[in-house]
C-alpha cells in the first residue's frame, strides 16, 4: 500500500474581535467579511472540504456557554461549510 500525504491548503481568516466577543458575534463578523466571496466558496466546497474553524479557551472557574443562531448556521450551510468547533479549558492560567 502506498504511504498516503495529506496536504491541507487554504484560506484562513482570523476574526478581527477581542477575544472575549461572543462566539455568535465573531461567526457574525467572519462571515461578514467573507461574503464577497461567498460564490466562490460554494463553487470550492463542492470539491473541497470547507470548514469555519472557532477554538474557545475557557478558566475552570467559567461556565462554558455556546451559542450560535440559526441565520448563522444557515449562512454556514449556504457556503457549503461546516461548523467545527473546539473547547479548551485552561486551568490555573491567567487569561492573556
């Protein structure tokens, strides 16, 4: 069998917003900036994996709370993209 490389290429947008935004206001923001796109990136997911990407650091003390409104889960699915999302929790270490 032979070896398998995986190349992952891209596009990547980082969002514009303090850290402490809402996660609903940064996919707003994101999106937001990549509607002029939008055709383009329908075009692409037919053929390629699109992924709106979001990492959420949380202090144990906090009370992880998500939430994302359908229009935007919409506006997700309307680029052909899916919605990943990871949690880490960070505990003991000062928020920077």
């Amino acid at each position: 069998m032979p070896d398998v490389i995986e190349k992952n290429s891209g596009w990547v947008v980082y969002s514009r917003l303090s850290r402490s935004e809402l996660v609903e206001t940064q996919v707003e923001e994101l999106l937001e900036r990549v509607r002029p796109y939008a055709g383009r990136i329908r075009t692409l997911s037919k053929s390629s994996d699109v992924v709106l990407s979001c990492a959420i650091y949380a202090h144990e003390e906090w009370n992880l709370e998500l939430y994302v409104g359908n229009h935007l889960i919409h506006a997700i699915g309307a680029l052909g993209a899916d919605f990943w999302i990871d949690t880490y929790f960070l505990a003991g270490e000062d928020e920077r």
